[in-house]
C-alpha cells in the first residue's frame, strides 16, 4: 500500500510533512484497520509508527487503536487475546506476527462525582488501572507526548492530530500532552520514555519535559519491576543505550533502572560494554539482556569482594546472588538470565586459569564466547597491557601443538615471577589494576 499526500488531507491543515517510505507498512496492520472498519468501528494506525514513518525511520511495529472495545474485536479476530489488567488490550496474531490494538481510552472526567472503577490511582498520583473507554478525542489525551498522538488510516489516506505532532516531529521536539509534571505523576515511566524518543530520534526534550523528569524522576522507584526490565530492554537494547545510558545519568535517574557501583559510577566498564552492545545492534549481531546485566553489575561483585590486588574467591562466589537479588528488586531478571550472569562470571576466574588442561577444557563450555566477549570488554576498559585477551583470541585458533607450546610459556612466566602455586597449579593473580581500586 502506498500512501501519498498524507498530509494533504489533514483534518487539523497542518502544514505538510513528506515521507517517502509509506511501503513499510505492515499489510497485516492494514487488514486488521480493514476488517475494523468494515464492522463499522474507526481504526487507526497510532503511535510509534506514524511517528516513525513521517522521521523517516522504519517502524520497528505497529500500533492500532479503534472504538472496538477488547470483547468486540476478539470476536471478530479468532486469533487473538486479551492482555493485561492495568492497561487492557488486545494482541492479534497472524503467524509470527503480532499487532497490538488498543481501545479508544477516556481520562477521568474532573467534573464527575461519581468514582470511577476503571481509572484508579494511587496515594502519589499514579495510574494503577486505565480502562474507561472514550472517544478518539479522549484518547489523544491519554497519550503521553504529541508526536506520538497521530491517528493514520492507510485505507482512506486520511490522519488526525490533535496537538501538532505531526509539526513537532518536523522540528524535533518531544512535548508532552498537557502539564508534564501532572502526567509523569500519573505515569512515572513517562521519563523513560521521553529520553528513549528524544535518543533514538535526535530530537529535543522540550524544557517542560527535562524539568519534569528532574522534579519527577524519583517516582521510577514506585514502578513495579516487572515493568522496568521491560523498559530497562527497550532503553538499552535499541542501539543506543550508551547515550540512553548517559542522558540517564545526566538526569540523576540511572539508579532507578541499574544496580550500579558506589564509588564510581562512571566505571569505564560500563561505557565499554554499552558501546559494545549498540555496536553489535548495528552489526545485526544478538543481544541479550544477561550479557549487558553481567557486564553492568561486575564493578559491584567486583567491589564487594576485592582484596589486597586481587579478589577473595569465595566471596566472590557468595556475593553472586545477593548482587543479581538487588538489581531484581529494580528490575526483575528472568530466571534463564541469572544462570546466564552467573556463568559469565564465573569463566572471568577460569579465563584467567590458563595452566594444565583447564583453557583446553574452558574453551568448551557452552557460554565461553560470552565469557570472553566480555574479558574484551573489561581489558578494554581497564586499558591493562596484560594482553589476556589477545592471548585468548590467539589460542582459539590455534592448532593443538601451538595450544600446547602458548600454556607452556604461561607457566614458564608463571614460575618466574612467582605468581606460580604448585599445589592448586594456578596463578594467584586476578582482575586489571583498574578493577581493583
Ligand atoms: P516504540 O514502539 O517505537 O518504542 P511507541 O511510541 O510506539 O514507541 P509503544 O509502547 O509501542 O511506544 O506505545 C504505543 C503508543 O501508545 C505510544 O506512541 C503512545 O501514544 C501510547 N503510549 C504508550 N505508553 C504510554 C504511556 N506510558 N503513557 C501514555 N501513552 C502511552
Ligand atoms: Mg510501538
């Protein structure tokens, strides 16, 4: 489908915005607007991809919104299901594919005596259940900032907006729809949410917005953290979590989203290991959520358990779990990840055990690339000259004569320096100096 004059037909006569790219559009969103329709309901493509699409920037999906409510529209989609309870909607799916529709939503009426069931909220303002159905004018007031508030409907070529979005994604602003500070009480992840747009997209945090954050950021601690390890992928697995990472920072919210070092928290291990991983978003290569949770929480363990220019073992084994416990109270972590964080820590310790048999066997373990891919990371950071890292890089693609010549001069080393104990045959020696202030 191609749509063109988008904003030729414009209910609000905004000036128009061109985008060239409108063959991105899902055909399934468009079938679903489709069928909608030809119930009789009003549905729209809303959202992050009408934003997208006028930035010029390829939806990564699509959101519907419609006067369905979530009973109607299971009715007509067969394969489909209603989530959540705080915020209802439906998922349809098709195949792999799964496009989220929401209910037109109303806000509280401020002049109604009577006490609403479905639009509850809590001692500090925030919204614990929002399902009063509305209009599509209600709804654009529900919405968080103004470019994220334009209705598109491919089928008739034909959009509604409400507040200028259309012309703040044209001058790169975020704004928000209504009093910041009212609506980041309401929802405190609003915050998040604003430094992620204004990152991915490069555009301005309006001053309301920043001034908001600042006054309002503390309320990220009342968020449930279920919800916060979703925002917490979102944030930093996008392609841009250093600068995410920075702004966070910047604001003095970081802490609400990562467990980080006392002393230092500007660790370089941590700017090493977010540019890392937006690296390998743009090298198409997989992300996940353990590897960046190992590497921002090491300078914790690490704190917790060096000792004299080098580390006590079996601290460090203890403190493992109570480190992982404190960043599941910020974020929950999924039970797959935390044996996943654990392993790249333990092979730290083993990647620097290289005498007898033991990197023939550490080679072997199943999460060693990710061990070494982050014993990269720390080097990098700590800028040590120890050459580990090479040293491992090296005798991965060794043949087994020259793996055995490069564990022998290790242990020659080894000896020489006394940094040799015969009894356990291993170095005594861990981490970089930079780890171990
Ligand atoms: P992206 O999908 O690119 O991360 P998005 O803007 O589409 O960005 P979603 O979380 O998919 O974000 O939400 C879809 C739309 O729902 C938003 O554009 C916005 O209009 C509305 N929305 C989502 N979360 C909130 C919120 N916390 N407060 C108000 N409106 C919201
Ligand atoms: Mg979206």
């Amino acid at each position: 489908m191609i749509i063109k004059n988008l904003f030729k037909k414009t209910n609000s006569n905004k000036s128009p915005v061109s985008s060239k790219d409108w063959k991105s559009i899902s055909p399934f969103a468009v079938e679903i607007i489709n069928k909608l329709q030809d119930h009789n309901y009003e549905a729209y493509l809303v959202g992050g991809c009408v934003r997208d699409l006028l930035a010029n920037i390829k939806p990564k999906d699509f959101d519907i919104a419609t006067n369905a409510e979530p009973k109607e529209i299971r009715k007509i989609f067969k394969a489909s299901r209603i989530i959540g309870k705080r915020f209802q909607l439906v998922h349809i799916y098709k195949g792999k594919q799964i496009i989220e529709v929401a209910t037109f939503r109303a806000g509280l009426d401020k002049n109604s005596t009577t006490i609403e069931n479905d639009l509850i909220k809590d001692d500090a303002g925030k919204i614990i259940r929002d399902n009063i159905w509305g209009n599509i004018e209600d709804d654009c007031n529900r919405r968080d900032f103004t470019i994220n508030a334009i209705y598109f409907c491919p089928i008739s070529n034909t959009f509604k907006d409400f507040h200028d979005g259309a012309q703040h994604v044209k001058e790169k602003k975020i704004i928000s729809i209504g009093d910041p500070l009212y609506r980041f009480e309401e929802d405190p992840v609003r915050s998040l949410r604003a430094i992620r747009f204004a990152t991915k997209l490069n555009f301005k945090l309006d001053s309301k917005v920043k001034e908001a954050i600042y006054e309002k950021g503390e309320l990220l601690g009342n968020i449930s953290n279920a919800r916060l390890f979703d925002e917490f992928c979102k944030i930093f697995l996008n392609g841009h979590g250093y600068e995410n990472f920075k702004k966070l920072q910047s604001f003095g919210i970081a802490k609400y989203l990562l467990n980080l070092e006392k002393k230092y928290s500007r660790n370089k291990v941590y700017d090493e290991s977010f540019k890392n991983t937006d690296k390998r978003y743009r090298d198409g290569k997989s992300i996940t959520p353990g590897f960046l949770l190992a590497a921002i929480l090491w300078p914790r363990l690490i704190e917790r358990c060096s000792f004299d220019n080098g580390i006590n073992v079996r601290k460090f084994f203890r403190s493992m779990d109570s480190i992982i416990a404190e960043q599941q109270r910020i974020t929950a972590i999924p039970r797959k990840f935390s044996s996943y964080i654990k392993d790249i820590w333990y092979l730290q310790l083993k990647l620097n055990d290289r005498l007898k048999n033991n990197p023939n066997k550490i080679i072997k373990h199943p999460r060693f690339r990710a061990g070494y891919d982050f014993l990269l990371i720390r080097e990098k950071a700590s800028k040590d000259k120890s050459d580990l890292g090479k040293w491992w890089t090296s005798f991965q693609h060794a043949d087994a004569k020259s793996k055995e010549k490069m564990i022998g001069k290790v242990r020659k080393i080894a000896e020489g320096n006394g940094n040799f104990n015969p009894r356990k045959g291993e170095g005594k020696e861990f981490g970089f100096s930079e780890e171990l202030r």
